[in-house]
C-alpha cells in the first residue's frame, strides 16, 4: 500500500509551483508524492512531470469544482495565484478563494499559500506617498494576495502564509535585463535607490515549500518569508559585471520615471519598489536569509544563480535609451 501523502500543486508547469513539484520528485525517500496540477495534462511541461513520476491532474483555479477534484484525499495543498496572467486583483481574490473553499472541503492538512504583503497596511490608500491604482489598491498584485490571506484563516485551513521575493528570472523573462543607454554604457534598471532588494531563484520557493510541509505543523498559522540574497541596485549591478566579463551599471531612476514606463504593469511595479524602498527594513526583515537557508540548504545567492545563469539573460545592445529620465 502507498503510504505516502500527497501534495498537490497549483501551477505545477510554471516557476514556483513547477519547483515544489521538482523538490519533491527529487526526494526519492521522501514521504510525499506529488499531485502536479494543470490545466492541460497533455502539454510538454506535464508530461516531462508525470515521466519523473508526478500524478498529473486537470484542474482549473476559476473552477472551483475542478479544484475539490484535485485536491480530494490530499494532505497538503500548494496554492498560487497567476496576477500576470489577467492583471485583475478581483479575479487573484476570487481564485484564491476557489482554492481556499476547495482546500475546506477536501480536509486539506497543510496549505501553503504563496501570498506577499497587503501593502495598504503601511500605506493607506489616502497616503498620497504612491498614487492609488485602481481605485482601491496600492500594489494591486500584493494587495490581493495579503487580503486573500483571510480566505485561508478564516476558514480555519491549516496555512503556512509563504512571503515570496523577486525572481533574478526576471532578468531572462520580464525584461529586466541590461540595457544600453544613450551614453553607450550598460545599465541594470531598478527604481530602488541605494536601498536593498529581496531576490530569489525562482527553483528556490519550491525547495522551501517542500522544507516547509516537511517540518509538519511547525510553520502552520505561521508567515514566513524567503529570499537568496537582500542586494542593491548596485550590488546586483557588481555581481553581473563579474560574472559576464564586461560592466555593468546600475540606473537607478525615481519612481515616476519607472511608473511612466508605460510596458503593462509598470505602475504597478512601480509602486512595488517603492514599497520595498521605502520600508526596506520591514520587507527584508521579513525574509530572513538564514532562516531561508535553514529551510533549503541548496539556496542560491545571486552569485551562484548567475554562475548557471547568466548565458540566459539578454543584453539589449540596442540604442533604446535605459534611464528614461
Ligand atoms: N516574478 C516575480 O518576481 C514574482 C515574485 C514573487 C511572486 N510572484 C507571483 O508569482 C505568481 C505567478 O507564479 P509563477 O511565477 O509560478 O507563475 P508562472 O511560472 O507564470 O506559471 C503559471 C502557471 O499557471 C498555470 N495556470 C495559469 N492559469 C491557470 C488556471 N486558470 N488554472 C490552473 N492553472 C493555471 C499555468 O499552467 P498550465 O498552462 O499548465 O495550466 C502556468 O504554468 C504571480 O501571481 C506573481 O505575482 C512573482
């Protein structure tokens, strides 16, 4: 008989829910078997799972009977919610509320949900400090995960809150690779001042999940945050002049020159960094390196994520002026 229990994981083709599958597919002795979740079992991502030995199952988080389905006889559920994917807050609440009401419902053990600060908290949508975004948020890709936090204790769901950092994937993915300016000189972008930012490799969240539902009922009820590395602009900036052979500076613009950028998002993510310079003790408090280590002991810092990784990033040798300002 298989005695194994079995974690079922939301996004489990994409970055963090694809590293929680991983991390657990790697522990051959482990205790856990993982339920890979998607919404087309058929792809090349879920078929590469299911040959290391994932169980794949459909599921669609806008479907909340698709997700009983998935998470029935589970005893840990990893839940994330895809903002980038629509840019709708209402639509991440909802979602998570699917995942919370199905969670519920199948008598799900643990749950981790990967959520990040209500920022609103700290910065009230009166405070004039960043402009309000969609008439009722701050960052509205963190405001909904914070304010999704209450569908999981609210029902009583036993919940690990996980505090996720900033991909270095997103260097390769998202456009945040460097750049050349006007002045001919490449440039790293970061509306950051001289203040530190949290960042991970994405692969990292997922080792950390599994360290997490390892521990059992330690971190149930409990927030806790996760990060490789706190670099500034210009630390970053350092590390991949080291690592590609050539330099690379840090363009460090205001805030509004960031918001003004214009791509989908930018304001966004605009009001994201300023939350993150602007109370940089408490965000990067939040998300202890050592404690991040103690869960994973393989975690990345910078250097050794961009040891593997700096082939990947794209150097935009253009004449597309990177400051902006
Ligand atoms: N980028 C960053 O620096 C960063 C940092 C912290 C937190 N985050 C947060 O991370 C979240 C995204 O997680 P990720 O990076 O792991 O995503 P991702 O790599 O983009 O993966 C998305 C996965 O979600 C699945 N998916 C999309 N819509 C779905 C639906 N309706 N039902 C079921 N599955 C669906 C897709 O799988 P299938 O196509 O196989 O169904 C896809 O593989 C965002 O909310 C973002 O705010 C990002």
């Amino acid at each position: 008989m298989d005695e194994k229990k079995v974690i079922a994981v939301i996004g489990a083709t994409g970055a963090q829910g694809g590293g929680v599958c991983r991390a657990i597919l790697k522990d051959a002795g482990g205790r856990t078997r993982v339920r890979a979740l998607t919404r087309n079992a058929g792809s090349d991502k879920a078929r590469e799972l299911k040959m290391l030995g994932a169980e794949v199952v459909e599921v669609d988080i806008d479907d909340v009977e698709s997700l009983k389905r998935a998470f029935r006889g589970a005893h840990g559920a990893f839940c994330v919610t895809f903002f980038w994917e629509h840019f709708s807050p209402e639509k991440e609440l909802a979602e998570a509320k699917n995942m919370a009401d199905a969670a519920k419902h199948a008598g799900v053990r643990h749950v981790i949900w990967s959520t990040l600060e209500d920022t609103r908290k700290l910065v009230p949508l009166y405070d004039s400090r960043m402009p309000t975004l969609m008439e009722k948020y701050k960052v509205p890709h963190f405001d909904a995960k914070g304010e999704a936090n209450r569908f999981f204790s609210e029902r009583g769901l036993p919940t690990t809150f996980l505090l996720t950092s900033f991909y270095w994937e997103n260097l390769i993915h998202f456009g945040m690779g460097p750049k050349r300016g006007e002045d001919g000189n490449l440039y790293i972008t970061l509306p950051m001042g001289d203040r530190k930012l949290p960042g991970i490799a994405s692969e990292d969240i997922g080792k950390c999940a599994y360290g997490i539902f390892r521990k059992g009922s330690e971190f149930i009820g409990k927030t806790v945050g996760i990060a490789g590395d706190h670099l500034t602009g210009g630390q970053m900036a350092a590390a991949l002049t080291k690592a590609l052979g050539f330099e690379i500076l840090y363009n460090a613009v205001s805030l509004e020159v960031f918001r003004g950028f214009g791509f989908p998002g930018a304001d966004d993510l605009g009001n994201m960094f300023q939350f993150k310079r602007d109370f940089e003790s408490d965000f990067c408090g939040a998300r202890s390196l050592g404690f991040s280590r103690a869960l994973n002991p393989a975690m990345q810092t910078f250097e050794t994520w961009l040891a593997e990784n700096v082939g990947h990033i794209p150097i935009d040798i253009g004449s597309r002026q990177a400051s902006g300002e």
